[in-house]
C-alpha cells in the first residue's frame, strides 16, 4: 500500500497547485473544502477504513504513512492534521469501537470524504481536564440531550460528524462518568459558528462547539456506558501523539530538503548542523515508525513504550528546530512556504508541553516506587 499513498499524495499536490498554503484569495473555509474535496478525490480519506466500507485498509502504519508523505510533499502540516482527526476517529474509534450498525452509518461517507470529523473534549479554560468538564448527556424519554460548550475543536466549523464527549453522571466518590456520542454536525441545537482565527496550522479550521438541547438517540453512544474518559479520550491521545510524530517526521523532511538546496558553501559549520539534523531525522522517523506500529496494541506495555518515545521525540524535535535557526543563522535560508512549516513545527511543540512534563516527572516517581 505505500506505494499507493506516495502516488495518491503526489496526485493530489498536482492537484492542489500552487501548494496548500497559498489562499489565493480564497476565504480559509473555502480553501479548506477545496482541498478536502481533492482529497477525498485522490483517495486520501479512504487509508485506515477497512475495505468492506469503501477504504483502502489499513491502520496505523499506513495512516502514519500518509501523514508524513503529505506533510513533506506540501510542505504544510495544517491540512495534515486536519485530515489526521478524520482518520483516528474512522479507524481507532468507530471501525475498532463502533456496532455494525455505527460503522455502516459513518464508515462508507467518511470513506468518500464526504465531510471532516471532530473529535470535541476539550473546553475553554480547562482543556480536556475530566473533573472540570462541564458539557452534559441527560437521558430523556429514552434519548440523550446534550448540553455544554467544547473549544479549541479541529475541524469543528466544518464537521459533519462530531464525537463528543459529554459527563452523563457521577460516581459514589464524586468521579464523572463520561459518554461518547456520534453527532451528525448539521443537528438541531448545534452551533459551528464560533470560528478560530488561530496563527498557526493553516489551512485547518478550528472552533467552538454550542450545544443547546441537541437531542440524539440510544444509538449514537460509543461503546460502553460512563467509560468514555478510559476507553476513548485517553487511547485518543496515544493514537493522536502517534500520527502527529509521522506528520513531524515528514515537516522535518521537508525543512532539510530546502536548506540543502540552499546550502551553497561546504562550510565546516553548516555542514556539522546539516548533519545533526539529517542524524536525528532519521532517528525521529525510526520513533514514529515504531509507535505507528503500537498503535496496533492496547496492552500496557505498548501504552508504556509509546509515552517513554514520546517525551524523546518532543525532546528531539526541540533540537531540531534549533538546529534550522542555527543554519538560517549561518545565512541559509528557506522559501515561505517553509518558513510558515517552521512556525508550524515550533507551534506543536509548546501544545501538549505541560502534559508532556507531566508524563515524564510519573515516569520518574513510578521508577523510584519501584525500587
């Protein structure tokens, strides 16, 4: 199948001409569906969905595949990202954790491409924290009614489907219990309007969710009843770490494909960086490799290896973007659309940092415990 992804991405930056950050004119919206359409168009949808719903196959090696493939050919990752969302959820969520019955409703269209998808936990002033979420499922004459406010939401404006994660209840020690629900995006009570204009991550769209009185069925619950938070909301953010890393990998592919050609000396100092930085990409493109394949796993040790590459890769990645400033520092320089990468690159960093620090300092008590 790589094969296939490396011939569907090129097609579709043929397509996409004259690159995906350009807007030439175009609202972010429509740039945004424009690019979706052609997306959708050369395939690009369909990695990770299984066959008997219209995909190519696949899973986490294949989507990681795709990701880094798009992210260095464009030399963009915003649409990567975007399109990153859409395939989790298909793949890791619905496709692993659905019925037959969520899986014929949502796989076939996500397959075509018909629509982005959102994944909704996050809130405003309290991120995706459980025992601060305040967004509510109530259970009403046998439906759900679904009450509360999500922010920072990729995809959100334009999601025609929305996994929400919403408190349906406490437990005896005041713990929340959590629901998943598959929300069509065009539901009554919904509000996409609350566009992002965030500096970072262009062309992908980002918003705020209003949920007023939306009123779903029995059926759009994901998996188990109050589990939401363990089985889904946290496995999201393994899968989610693991797709970011091939989108990183390919962004770092790009970066030195244009310093090199811009490197016009044999400078013993430019050479030293461009080398560090070559060394520590194939490195990095090693880690992602190896967690796109954990992906496969949900036994702890996987969760334990995937956390432990993780904090390296950020770690690495921070060299790395050192290692371009210091080039463009010794007078190389790099085209715009580059540049924006960079920006990019760094964004991601400073996002999940704080929990990333987190995971290490446990990592370290967990040791100490057990002596």
């Amino acid at each position: 199948m790589n094969k296939v992804i490396e011939k569907a991405v090129a097609y579709f930056i043929r397509s996409t001409e004259p690159g995906l950050p350009t807007f030439e004119g175009e609202s972010g919206e429509r740039h945004f569906l424009r690019l979706w359409k052609e997306a959708s168009t050369c395939g690009l949808t369909r990695v990770g969905i299984p066959e008997a719903y219209g995909g190519w196959g696949g899973g986490g090696p294949e989507m990681g595949r795709l990701l880094s493939a798009l992210t260095r050919q464009s030399q963009s990752i915003g649409f990567s990202m975007a399109l990153m969302i859409s395939q989790i959820i298909a793949h890791f969520m619905i496709a692993s954790k659905g019925t037959d019955e969520q899986k014929d409703a949502w796989l076939p269209p996500m397959a075509e491409g018909r629509f982005p998808s959102a994944f909704a936990v996050s809130e405003a002033k309290v991120g995706a924290h459980p025992a601060r979420l305040k967004t509510r499922g109530e259970k009403k004459e046998g439906d759900w009614i679904l009450n509360g406010e999500k922010s920072y939401i990729s995809n959100g404006p334009l999601a025609g489907l929305v996994v929400l994660v919403a408190v349906v209840g406490e437990e005896e020690n005041g713990r929340k219990r959590f629901n998943t629900f598959l929300v069509p995006g065009k539901s009554d009570g919904m509000d996409h309007s609350g566009v992002m204009d965030l500096p970072f991550f262009k062309p992908a769209q980002h918003g705020t969710l209003e949920l007023n009185g939306v009123c779903v069925g029995p059926e759009s619950v994901l998996g188990a009843e109050g589990s939401a938070y363990t089985e889904q909301v946290l496995p999201f953010r393994r899968y989610e770490d693991a797709m970011i890393m091939a989108c990183a990998t390919g962004g770092l592919e790009a970066l030195l494909g244009d310093l090199v050609q811009r490197a016009k000396s044999g400078d013993a100092s430019v050479c030293d960086l461009l080398g560090r930085f070559a060394a520590r990409k194939i490195a990095l493109e090693y880690l992602a490799l190896r967690c796109a394949e954990l992906t496969k796993r949900v036994d702890s040790q996987a969760v334990h290896e995937t956390e432990g590459m993780v904090i390296h890769f950020r770690e690495a990645m921070g060299h790395c973007i050192e290692e371009v400033k210091g080039l463009l520092a010794q007078g190389l320089t790099l085209t715009p659309v580059c540049n924006v990468l960079l920006a990019d690159l760094e964004a991601a960093q400073g996002i999940g940092a704080t929990l990333t620090d987190m995971k290490r300092k446990r990592m370290g008590r967990e040791l100490i415990k057990a002596i």
